[in-house]
C-alpha cells in the first residue's frame, strides 16, 4: 500500500482556530468530536492552536482490538508455530494498522471500536495550551485512546504479538484536552507503556471496594486484570476476598504465584451461569459486591452481572462491553445491581498505576517480564 510520505520538519506553522476537543480535525462526519468520527485530519504540516506534535515510536494497541487484528491477519496460517507463519502474521498485522490509520487518520479499529496509546517524544508545542511542565524532547505516554488522536504512519519497524506494541516512526497530535504523562526513568519505557495503557483501572477500584468486600475479577491474569486484583487486595483487608476468573493457563499460573487472589477459577468468561457457579462455589454462597470485567472478549456481561449481589456494583472495563447487553441482560435475570460503563480516566490514575508497579515488586516483575 502507499504510504504518506513524511511530513517537513519542525517547527510547524501554526493556524489559528484549534478547538481543545479537536473538532477542528474532523473531516467525517463534518460537526463530529474526534473518537466518534469515522475520519480525522493526520495532515501535520501545520499545527493549529493548542496542539502538541509527538513523534510516535511506540502504538500500544489495546487488548480487543489486537486480538480482533491478530485473528484478522492470521487468515489461512498454517501453525501459529511455524516462523514463517509467525512473520507473515506479524506483517499483515503492520499491513491492517497502516491500512487503518490511512483510511481513518487516526488507530481506530472499524471492527471494536478501540484504539490504545501510544509512546513518543515531544517535537512542538504550539500557543494555546494549558500551562504544563514539559518541554520540546520529553519523552510521554498518551493517555487519551489512539482512536481519537490523529496520526500519520510511515512505516511499522516491529510488532512484538506478547505484548500488543507495534515499534512505528510516525507522527501524532494531542489536543488541548487530551492528557498524557511523562515518561518515568525509573521504570522501562515499554513497561511503563503497557501500565499506562489501563492505568485507570486500579483508581476505579480504590473508589468502589470497601474492607471486607467480596471482589470478582474477570480477565484478572490480564493488563488491567492484575492491576484491579492487586488494588482490591489492599482495599479489602484480609477479611476480605478477592475471586479472579482467568482460563488462560500461564495467567493463571501468574495470580496463583503473586498470592494476591482467594481463588482463581479457571472458568470462560462466557459462561455466564458457570461463573456464578464457580464463584459461589469458592466464596461459600456469597455473591460478590463489586465485580470488575477486564476480558478481551465479547459476551461477557452476564457473567459479571450474575456473580454480583442485589445493588452491588458491576463495572465494565473492557473494551468489548456492549451497553444493551449488559443492561437488558440485567433486566432480564431480574439483578437490580449498578452497572458502571468503565472510563480510563480517572484524575491521578497515572502516579497511581505507576506507583503500584514502584510499591509492588511482584508485580512489576511480572509486567517486565510480559512487557518489557
């Protein structure tokens, strides 16, 4: 496919009439903010008000997405075990990512509608934006989803499959509005991507479980998954328990070792009344008080919902969560529980998840040795 060549050098002139939303991006449909939209202005030769111009190097795409994209490229591979297979996988998938985010301006999946984030530097800021301690060089994690953040791709260097990250030379801008953090030196950068990626995970935990709560986790081997596992164990105290539901045998294996969790059922989160099962069975009958879906897979809903106790909370984080599922479901089995539709914002959520991968070694230990 042809590919945008690169854009002039920095500095950029600056047009006036930024919007801090990035209406002003927008190409399709006219009048749209950037995340809904189906197309998005990736043309940086020059800036508009507002803006900062980042050199991607580093797309962290999020989990559904990838899976969606890897199944995609996949097509007629032979054995996942064969290299030559495992290469012309990872090719179409670079193939799929630079077809997308030229027919869209931005990584928005048409399939699940997600994005992730990605990992740069710092190459202009233009007038108008909020006072902010960063500085032109400064490496920075976006924290807004790639599938609102205009972007231009000239070619994908690697794709590493274990973690969800593609290596890109490219370009990107943040509007006024979006957030981002700076890159910590502390911690490897590839790390402190993925952390970053579901870094509001673990606040919306902080804000909902209480001591004493019973808390399910579905998809708790993954990203987000550890994250709200290892946060509910520090909230709920040991009169508490903390339920994780993970089929994957090695991300299993990781909460067993980690020794945060109560239980680890190894139960597909699509067995909605196998969930409830399980989870009645390893807490004595309890239903859980607040339940957490962090799986990368649809149809899930109904098995957060179903483990959930009357007016207990059911909070979806993953990016396959379908709104008329999860609500009429809960209608129709008669739940009357608080179904949160998950915002990876939450304000701090970067020290915070950042903090926890300091605090915990464990912890850290396993997301260098997956992401790193």
């Amino acid at each position: 496919m042809r590919i945008a060549r690169p854009s002039p050098p920095t500095p950029r002139p600056i047009a006036a009439g930024g919007d801090p939303y990035g209406t002003h991006r927008v190409v399709e449909p006219a009048g749209s903010l950037p995340q809904p939209a189906w197309r998005v202005d990736n043309d940086f030769a020059r800036l508009f008000e507002g803006e900062m111009l980042v050199a991607a190097d580093t797309l962290n795409v999020d989990a559904a997405s990838f899976a969606q994209i890897e199944g995609e490229a996949r097509g007629s591979t032979r054995s996942a075990d064969d290299i030559d297979d495992a290469a012309r996988i990872e090719r179409e998938i670079a193939h799929i990512v630079l077809r997308t985010v030229a027919e869209r301006g931005k990584q928005h999946n048409p399939v699940t509608g997600s994005g992730g984030m990605l990992l740069g530097r710092v190459l202009q800021r233009a007038p108008g934006r909020p006072d902010e301690a960063v500085a032109v060089g400064d490496r920075v994690a976006t924290l807004v989803s790639l599938s609102l953040t205009p972007l231009r791709l000239d070619r994908v260097v690697a794709v590493r499959r274990a973690s969800a990250q593609l290596d890109v030379e490219g370009e990107a801008v943040l509007f006024a509005s979006g957030t981002y953090a700076r890159v910590p030196e502390d911690i490897p950068q590839r790390v402190a991507l993925a952390a970053l990626d579901v870094a509001g995970a673990a606040p919306q935990v902080a804000r909902l479980v209480r001591s004493g709560h019973v808390v399910v986790v579905l998809g708790g081997g993954g990203k987000s998954g550890l994250l709200c596992v290892a946060e509910a164990r520090r909230r709920t105290g040991p009169s508490g328990r903390v339920i994780a539901v993970e089929p994957h045998a090695r991300a299993a294996d990781d909460l067993r070792a980690l020794g945060w969790c109560d239980s680890v059922l190894p139960v597909d989160a699509r067995d909605a009344v196998g969930v409830r099962r399980a989870v009645l069975g390893a807490t004595g009958g309890r239903e859980a008080d607040a339940s957490f879906s962090c799986v990368s897979v649809p149809d899930a809903e109904m098995a957060a919902v179903l483990c959930t106790r009357p007016r207990g909370t059911v909070y979806f984080f993953a990016m396959t969560t379908s709104f008329s599922k999860a609500a009429l479901g809960a209608e129709g089995v008669g739940k009357d529980v608080d179904l949160f539709i998950g915002n990876g914002y939450a304000d701090g959520h970067a020290d915070h998840t950042l903090a926890m991968l300091r605090d915990m070694p464990s912890l850290r230990a396993v997301f260098e040795r997956r992401y790193g």
